[in-house]
C-alpha cells in the first residue's frame, strides 16, 4: 500500500514536472578561510529542488546601512548549486564565482569616512538566502570582523617624529608639534621577529585609500605607517606638497619601531601617490629597500599643469615634468636603482587613467630584466584594482563584467603584494 502510493506521487510529480526535494531540505554552505572582511569565502547550496531555479541573496548589514546582491541559478539534477562552478543566469557578475554575492553587492551612497567606518572599521553581518519558486528554502547568517581588528593603530604627530629623532636624521618642516603626520598601524599578534616595514603614501579618496590599503598590510603581518599625499594631516586637501623631510623623519622614526627591520623599508603609494612612493624610492634607494605603486604614471609629474608641486625639498619644489605632455616626451623614474623588489600593477579599463598600462609598461622598461615578475596588467580592470578584495565598494557603478574583473585584479594584486612583502624578510 505504501509502495502503490508512492509510485502515485511520483507519476504526479513527474505528468507535474515537479521533483521532489532532496530529504533533509535546502542548505546554504559557506566555507570560511578567516572571519575578517577581506578574507575569501566559499558558497554552495545543497539539497536544493532540481529542474525549478534558485534566487540567492546577500544581505550586509554594517554601521553605514545596508548593502544587496541577488542573482538566479538554474539548479542542476544533483540539487546543489556550486557558485565556484557554475555560470549564474543573471547576475551582477558574469562568471563563477565562489564569493561573487559578497563583493558583488551595492549599497547606498555614502561619504568617504562612512565607508571606511562600514567597510574597514566595523563589523559587519551579511545575511545569505535562497529562493525556489517564490518560496525561502534556506538561510544562513555571517558575521565577518573588521579590518581593523587584525592591528593597532595610533596618530602619529610632527613631535612624536621630533621627539624620537637619531642625531642626523631629517627633520619635519616648522610646524605646530600637535600636527598629525600620520597613522601607525601595528599587527595583531605583536610581531616577534622584524619585518618590513611598509611606508604608505596615502593619496586617494576612495575604495583603494590608505585606510583600506593600510589596514589590510597590517591584517597580513606587517607594520604600516601612513602618510598623506599632501601636506600634515589637518591641512586644506592640496594646499601644501609632501615634503621630502617629512617623509624621511618618518621613514626613520619607522625603522625604530619595534617589529621593524630597519634595512627593510618599503614604499607603497596609492592612487595619484603612486609616482610620488616611486620617486622616493628611485632617488633613496639607500634606504628605501622596495616599492609598490598601481593604476599611476612611473614618472614624476607635477599637480597641474601650471607647475604646481607634489614634492618640496627644504621648501624648494622638486623638479617635475608637465602632466599634459605625451608619455613619450616624459623622463620615466629610474626604476633600476630600486634595490629590492617593485610591484607595478594597471587595469586595461582604467577609465580614470586610460594611459595606465602604457605609464607602466614604460616603467617595466626603466625596471629593466627583473620588471617580468613584477608587473601585474590586469585585463578587463578598471582603475580601483589596488583595494582589498571581497569588499563591495568601488563596483557597483560598472558593467558586470568589469565589476568582475576588477575583482580578480584585487585578489591577484593583493597575492603579490603578500608574496612581496613575505620575499623582503630579511634572514
């Protein structure tokens, strides 16, 4: 009787073509490799009703508001939908991919400092669900810890530099000796061994600005201090250069911070800073060991085209070449000098910087023979390849496939900034 009732259901399911869903029900799988923000995730779906397609959805809820991604898979006959594997049917990505409804999710429209405190500052708990016909069949909850637990972070001000100054180190310009210079940001646990120290020129704004960059070298084991692009922290944006004496006080008070090997110093700017990390490191290579440098011109130009400086050297503009010209009428860096490692990276979409990949491969040609294993052109990227990945800032606004990308330029950029800096430490 119960076998004759059975095979009655299963004529109806199949004259239906419906399936009965697998025993035990829908569950959403995420394998985890690390709880803060930025660390890889895995998501698969089981026991899912074959032939009948599924709606997944991600949720985050952070201190800036709340962040959606949705996309729609087919379910297979083995009822499990494998986002490392399978092509979604629509998407904001296009291709599989194991943590798309993390990265691939929009929010609302936030300032600068929100979106750091969403992003890099707080925690944040995203909400995984799926749908079949209407209906939620499984759920799950993540909860993903801040960038910024994985290290300590202090201001670092013109007297903390003037205070621990060594006989015959460089001194900041005259300024007020409350003035933030920077930020340090110090690894969690604290560290044993020395290990480069990374010296961060900060001059961007958004998704790949020294607060996401900095806390994220951090998060990997090294200590990191920031400085602004322009002038001490405090001042008008753009209304005073870097100095070159700043930015060795800081360099030295860096290399006697405890954890620091002081023969390892390397030089990272973002965004427009790039050629200003890459000047430094070109013209100090005494004590400049490397240099990471994305998405900017290898050559040292100048703020506008009215000569405006992004270096003074004793109050004096450093010598910087017009940005209007043409690449090649342009003095690229001497990149050869640089004597430890050098990380040049560009997205071929970099609509902010169209020239981006033609600035860095003429700097792999100043690098010379060792530029091969140094230069990541990311095909499809656009200009923001340098912030953290697994993040969704900074993608939303492009085509999927862009988005997409994007993304894997972030996880190969930061695979080599990792290998860099895991390369620098010293015996």
């Amino acid at each position: 009787m119960v076998l004759a009732a059975a095979a009655v259901l299963s004529a109806v399911a199949a004259l239906s073509g419906c399936v009965p869903a697998p025993a035990g029900g829908a569950q959403i799988v995420v394998a985890r490799f690390g709880n803060a923000t930025a660390d890889p995730v895995v998501v698969s779906v089981t026991g899912l009703r074959p032939g009948q397609d599924v709606v997944l959805t991600a949720s985050a809820t952070t201190l800036a508001g709340e962040w959606r991604s949705r996309a729609l898979y087919a379910v297979p006959p083995t009822g499990i939908v494998d986002t490392a594997s399978q092509q979604p049917i629509t998407a904001p990505y296009v291709r599989p991919d194991a943590a798309a409804l993390f990265w691939s999710m929009s929010g609302p429209s936030v300032s600068q400092a929100e979106l750091e405190r969403a992003w890099a500052e707080g925690p944040v708990r995203i909400a995984l669900t799926a749908q079949q016909q209407g209906v939620q069949v499984a759920t799950t909850e993540v909860q993903r810890s801040p960038l910024a637990s994985q290290s300590v972070e202090r201001d670092v001000s013109v007297a903390d530099l003037t205070r621990d100054a060594a006989a015959g180190d460089a001194v900041p310009p005259a300024t007020g000796p409350g003035l933030r210079v920077g930020t340090l940001f110090t690894p969690l646990p604290t560290l044993v061994h020395p290990r480069p120290g990374v010296l961060l020129i900060d001059g961007d704004d958004d998704a790949a600005s020294g607060a996401f960059a900095a806390r994220r070298i951090a998060a990997i084991g090294f200590p990191v201090l920031t400085l602004p692009a322009f002038g001490p922290e405090g001042q008008l944006p753009g209304s005073a250069a870097l100095s070159v004496q700043t930015f060795d006080a800081a360099r030295a008070w860096l290399s006697r911070r405890a954890g620091v090997d002081p023969d390892r110093i390397v030089v990272y700017g973002t965004g427009p800073a790039a050629p200003i990390a890459l000047w430094f490191a070109a013209n100090e290579p005494g004590a400049v060991y490397g240099a990471i440098a994305a998405s900017g011109p290898t050559a040292g130009l100048c703020a506008s085209s009215s000569g405006a400086p992004t270096l003074l050297d004793d109050g004096r503009p450093v010598p910087c070449a017009d940005p209007s010209r043409t690449l090649a009428d342009t003095p690229i860096l001497p990149l050869s000098r640089i004597p430890g490692p050098l990380l040049l990276a560009c997205g071929t979409a970099d609509e902010l910087l169209p020239s981006a990949c033609d600035w860095t491969s003429a700097g792999a040609a100043a690098r010379g023979p060792r530029a091969a294993g140094e230069t990541l052109f990311a095909d499809g990227s656009a200009d923001e390849l340098s912030a953290p990945p697994m993040l969704p800032i900074g993608l939303s606004d492009l085509p999927p496939q862009t988005a997409q990308a994007t993304e894997d330029a972030r996880v190969s950029f930061w695979s080599r900034v990792t290998a860099l800096l895991e390369g620098a430490i010293g015996p």
